[in-house]
C-alpha cells in the first residue's frame, strides 16, 4: 500500500508546484507619471479610463492601450518572465497579445504613435513583436528603443542584442547592437545613429523605478560594459588625410556608445510647470466695439492657471484687454459693456441686490471651466464655455455653443449628468449667471445587463427667444419655447473595431406666450401642434432615426430625417442663439394663419457623419445634411448644413493647429438663385448681401501654433463673431507663455 500511495503523492505535489508556478502572463503598470493630468488607458472595449483609475500594480489588460501626453511615461513589467517596457512620452502603447495567454504564440505589442525602450527577459522560447504603423521588429532577449512618428520614420535602435526588422515593402535587416534602421527611409538599411539622433532617442528613456538588472539574463553593469568594449574597434580607424607628411587619424564613433558632446541647455523643469500652469497669452484681438458698434484691435495680456487634480479639472480666465493703457482700467474691455473687474462695486448706486449679482456675475466670468468626468463616466460635470450641447441623440439639440461669440461675449454654461447600468440624467443651462435655455434628459434601460434597449425623454426650454435685453418691451408677445422628445436605441455590435447602434427619436415644441400678440393670446398656443383642436392632427413634428457607431477606423452616423410644418430637426443648433428670433416671427405668422398652405409642407432629408482620428497625429471630420420638401415643386429649398473640422496633433509637424467651420445655406444658395456664381458666393463686396458666404450662417474658428520652445509658443487664432447681425471675423495674434 505504501508503495502506491508515495508515486501518487509526487504526482500530486509536482502538480501542485506546476500549478503555483505556471502563472498567467499579464502585464503589470509598475509606475507612471502623470505630468499632464491627462494620461488614460484605453481598454479594448473602447472605454476610456484616466490611469489615475488603475494605479500602480494593476494590470493592463490584453487588447488596452495605454495613452501619453506632454511629459507623461509610464514603466511596465511583464509577469512572471520579467521583461520591462518604459513607455515614452506622446505614446499609443497596445498590448495585443502575451505568449502563454490564450492562443498566443508570442508577446506583441504595437505602438501608433511615440517612442518606448523595452529591456526584453532572456529566456528559451520567449518570442517578442513590436509593431509601428508599417514595420515589425522581431526580438529575443534584446534591449531596444523603437520610435514612430506616422508618415515620418520608424526607427528601431538596439542597444543590446539582435532585432529582426521588417519594412512594410518585406524586407527584413538584421540589426545588431549600436545599429538603427528607419523603416520608412528610401533606403532601407542599417547605419550607426549619429550624436543628435542618439541624444533624441535615449532622451526620457532611463528606468526610474524598475531596475534592468532585475530582468532575467541581464546585468546592467555588463551591458555598459559591453558597449565600453566596441567604443574603439581598431579596424575602424583610418587614415582620413596627410598634412605635412604626417598621418592623421580618425575614429569612428562606436555603435552603441553615444559620442561625448556638449549637453543642450534644458529649460528647468520648475519654469516649465509654472508656466504651463500660469498659461499666459500676450497678443492682439479683434473684437466688437460696444462704444463704436464696430470691431476694434485690442491689446491683450490674459492669464489662464489651470489645475487638475484626479477627474477635476479647472482652468481660470484673467483677461486684461486693452487698446492703449493696459494699466489704466477705464480703458479695458467690457464684454457686453460689463466692467467684469468691478465685483459690484460700479453697482454701489443700484443697490445691494445689483452690487451681489454684478459681482457674482464677474466671478463666473473668471471662469474657463471647471469639469469633472465626462459623459461616459458615472457622475461628470462641466460649468463653463462649453461647445457641444448634444443630449441623447441630438435630435432637439446638436452642437449647441455658448462660447460662439467668445470672448466678445462670455458665458458659463452648465453640463452635468449621472449614468447607471439601468438609467441616467443629464442637465444644462446655457449660462449659469443669466439662464436663458436649459432642460434635461432622462433614460432608462430597464432589461439590463440582459438587454440594452433604451428608453429616453427630453425637454429643453427657451425662455428669452426674442432676445430681448433687460427691460426692453416685446414685439411678439415675449415667447416661451417648449421642446420634448422620445427616444429609443438598441446595440446591435458594441466592440472596439465594429458598433452599431440603431436609434429612433420624435421630437415637437409648444409655445407660451407672457403677451397678447395679434389673435394670438397668452397661454400655451396648442395650435401649434393641433389647429383644430383634434390630438389625432398632429403637425409641426419632427422623426429622427438612423443608425451610428464605429466601422474600423471610422466613426460614422447616417440618419433618416422628417419634418411636418415649420418643425426643424435639430431645434437647437450651432446658429440657434442668432436664429431664434427668426423662429419667434416664423412661429407668429403661423399661429395667426394655421390653415395657410404655406405651413401645410412636410419635408424628408438625410445626414451623413465620418470621422477619423490617428492618436497623437490628427483627426478629421465632417457631416452633412440635406433637406427637401415633399410634393411642392417650385417651393424653395431648405438649408442645408455643412460642418467640417480638421486638426494636427502637436510634435508631428513644427506646427500644430485646426480649423472648423460650420455652414448652413451653403448649396441651396445656388438652387433658390440661378444668378448666384461661385465668385459673388465668397465674395465680401458683390452679390446679395443674405447670399454671401461669410454672413452670420457661417462660424469658423482655427488656429495655428509655432512652437519655440519648451515654454514659449506663437499662434495665430481666427473666431467669427456676430454682432446686431453683422458677420466679421475676430483675430488674435499671441505669445504663449506656458509648458
């Protein structure tokens, strides 16, 4: 009996061993520093974490990416072979797959965009990919720096060891220690890195917490030595010219062993933070007179702190804006006439009621934002200038802006939201100090986890759409504008590469008159949806439905829209604040004449959206829409929109910047006016004055930014504004004064 039980005992005990020690592979984020407050991991499916969230010692899983900004990095270890990564700053680094995990048969992992150094375990059978945008760098027990900047160079150094590199075309180099290869060169060979190059990869790559002589296989001290030992091969020196009868000779740099030179001049890391907290702009603006009641050119010398702390984030605006003595207040710029430096002290006249609001109101106007989250997150918030208004599908607002006149006018909007697996709120206000349009969203998807088909509810409400300043009498009985949806969605495919969401949203607005307005009385004006007083008549009603999601790289929406009446889908765009009037006296002519053919229209239209964004490089988008009316030849054509926005990252080109722009009208011009030509379109000086390109149906907004240097950059901003009807640009022309 002894001699069966003890083979079954070692059986069980090597079992046991094996299971203890057969760890599963992961990859572990050991330390990381978050200079930017804005580093985040992206897991794969497609949500977005701050890293804040995973903390040292937490894995990162296979499919995530972990993403850095200016002055970011990040030290990873694998687990349980040892090899250690040190993630760049401005990096795309992915784990896509870990040998021994699942069905992998090798480490690989891919970096988009930015630089990273990897001190790779010697062990038998470990096999490494590291993937750029075009190129594969095969490893084994090997120390390396790869850097990519897409379109640019793919570099591959190695300090240490073999690399097998492979370029887009299929041709593979073997590079050994102290040689590079670019794989986006004409040329695709090895060479020896010259001094600036060595300097620019080895720059930021040093292990600050994890040490190389812990990785298996390598001991640091060797490594240096290894290096010291090729410094000066004697075949590699030569006999380069004879002066005098006497030769001279030359010796070749040695790979691996970067060449002594004098270090550049770094700015202190202490300078760099203060000013990139400060965020200091001096420069020129364009921007509207209140005086004059046209634009001017002002001086400017405006402070912008920022802080950030986790999730909340905070940055201030201290505007000085001048035109000749910046130090002599009465010559600062009023935004709407407002002294916003006073605190109510220019108020003392007007009572303590007016001196608490005038100085509440300049407070607000101090500040930029103040955010906390955004709206994947369970609770978010945002109070401040805030350029997308979007609640649930957009189909009552999308893309509404409060800062669309800024700085010639500010406003402190507020955005906040709660998401649960099972329902949410979100709510805004236009302007904080003076709320003039606010509502609210609610969802709920009550089969979940189970099933995600959601159900949602808005309103929204403009309650000054005649614009009426404080005080000033009304013309059209002073309106209030009420708008409520429904809407459902279901996901259909919700992964990282695939998503498709169906959705469907019916939308309508009533109206409540404060005055009498020509037969119109005051109250609700339920003829606006049901004329005759029937609920089964329903018009002046709008039906949004379609489908958006991810397709590869691209994001897309494409949606199906109709209208009954002088019903819009969106109520609430980019232009609303300049359009509302408008509507207010649309709205009255039809109220006094419901039955009139002219509002018996209905109309069908679609609109496309593709978007695009490489991480680190830029991104693009654009969408359009496009209306038109059903079985009424010869009426005019609804606008149309056109948005579109394109961008560069910084540190892919010297320059960075964007530009956007945002266009209704921009084809049915030419359709409603066979006269119209391209050349009296874009012109200021010919052409009908509501037929020109840049009228108030047009916002644009750009800039474009120099780097000098760490702290110092130039720009050059353009905004339109719109002030009592007239379209002009507003420029700016700035120092940077930040990190």
């Amino acid at each position: 009996m002894n001699n069966k039980i003890l083979p079954i005992l070692i059986v069980f005990l090597l079992g046991l061993t094996a299971a203890v020690f057969a760890q599963t592979p992961t990859v572990v984020v050991e330390y990381y520093e978050n200079s930017s407050g804005e580093m985040y991991v992206r897991t794969p499916d497609g949500a977005e974490y701050e890293v804040d969230q995973f903390g040292f010692g937490e894995e990162l899983p296979v499919g995530a990416t972990i993403i850095t900004l200016d002055g970011d990095y990040a030290e990873l270890r694998m687990d349980p072979n040892g090899t250690i990564i040190r993630v760049g700053e401005n990096t795309n680094f992915r784990v896509d797959g870990l040998q021994g995990r699942g069905d992998a048969q090798q480490n690989t992992f891919s970096v988009a965009v930015g630089k990273f150094k990897a001190v790779v375990a010697k062990q038998d059978g470990a096999r490494y990919t590291f993937r750029s945008s075009t190129a594969v760098m095969g490893v084994r027990g090997t120390t390396l720096i790869g850097s990519s900047i897409p379109g640019v160079e793919e570099i591959a150094y190695v300090i240490d060891g073999v690399v097998d590199y492979t370029n887009a075309a299929g041709q593979t180099l073997v590079l050994g220690t102290g040689q590079a290869a670019n794989a986006l060169a004409a040329n695709f060979v090895a060479f020896q890195p010259s001094a600036d190059l060595l300097q620019n990869l080895q720059r930021g790559m040093d292990f600050v917490r994890l040490r190389i002589d812990e990785v298996p296989g390598y001991i640091e001290e060797v490594i240096e030595e290894a290096v010291e030992e090729e410094a000066v091969p004697e075949e590699e020196e030569a006999v380069v010219e004879e002066e005098e009868g006497e030769p001279v000779a030359e010796v070749t740099e040695a790979p691996g062993k970067e060449p002594e030179a004098k270090p550049e001049p770094e700015t202190p890391e202490w300078l760099v933070k203060a000013m990139n907290f400060l965020g200091l702009e001096l420069g020129t603006a364009t921007m509207y007179d209140y005086e004059t009641g046209e634009p001017a050119t002002w001086a400017k010398a405006i402070i912008q702190p920022k802080f950030a702390l986790g999730k909340l984030k905070v940055a201030l605006y201290l505007p000085i804006i001048y035109q000749e003595d910046m130090f002599n207040p009465k010559d600062w710029y009023r935004p709407e006439e407002n002294n916003e430096w006073s605190f109510g002290v220019d108020k003392l006249d007007d009572g303590w009621d007016e001196v608490a609001l005038d100085a509440l109101n300049d407070l607000f106007l101090k500040i930029r934002y103040i955010e906390w989250g955004d709206n994947r997150d369970p609770f978010f918030f945002k109070l401040g200038n805030i350029a997308n208004f979007s609640p649930g599908h957009g189909s009552i607002m999308r893309n509404y802006a409060n800062d669309s006149n800024f700085p010639t006018e500010r406003k402190i909007g507020l955005n906040l939201g709660v998401n649960k697996e099972k329902g949410g709120l979100e709510l805004m206000v236009n302007d904080a100090a003076d709320p003039e349009i606010f509502g609210f969203r609610i969802h709920a998807r009550p089969f979940a986890p189970g099933a995600k088909l959601g159900f949602g509810f808005t309103a929204l409400a403009d309650i000054n759409p005649e614009r009426l300043e404080f005080g000033e009498a009304a013309m059209l009985g002073n309106p209030i504008f009420l708008n409520a949806g429904l809407d459902l969605d279901q996901p259909i495919i919700e992964r990282d590469a695939l998503s498709l969401i169906l959705f469907a949203d019916v939308t309508s607005m009533i109206p409540y008159f404060r005055e009498d307005v020509g037969s119109i009385s005051s109250g609700f004006g339920w003829d606006a949806v049901w004329p005759d007083g029937n609920p089964l008549d329903w018009k002046n009603w709008g039906l949004d439905a379609g489908i958006f999601g991810k397709l590869l790289i691209l994001d897309y929406r494409l949606e199906f829209l109709y209208s009954d009446g002088i019903a819009q889908t969106p109520f609430y765009g980019p232009q609303y604040d300049l359009q509302s009037p408008t509507k207010v006296v649309e709205l009255v002519n039809y109220l006094q004449n419901p039955t009139n053919p002219l509002y018996d229209v209905q109309r069908m239209g679609v609109y496309g959206e593709l978007g695009y964004t490489l991480d680190k490089v830029f991104y693009i988008t654009g969408g359009y829409n496009w209306n038109w009316p059903i079985d009424k030849a010869g009426e005019d054509w609804p606008a149309d929109r056109l948005k579109l926005e394109f961008g560069l990252f910084k540190d892919l080109l010297p320059v960075y910047g964007s530009i956007g722009l945002i266009r209704e009208g921009l084809a049915t011009v030419f359709i409603n006016d066979s006269s119209m030509t391209l050349r009296t379109f874009f012109s200021k000086e010919t052409g009908p004055a509501e037929h020109r390109f840049f009228d108030e149906n047009l916002i644009l907004s750009g800039e474009l930014v120099y780097p000098i240097s760490p702290i110092l950059e130039l720009a050059v901003e353009v905004k339109s504004n719109v002030i009592g009807g007239e379209w002009y640009p507003s420029w700016s022309i700035l120092t940077r004064l930040n990190g």
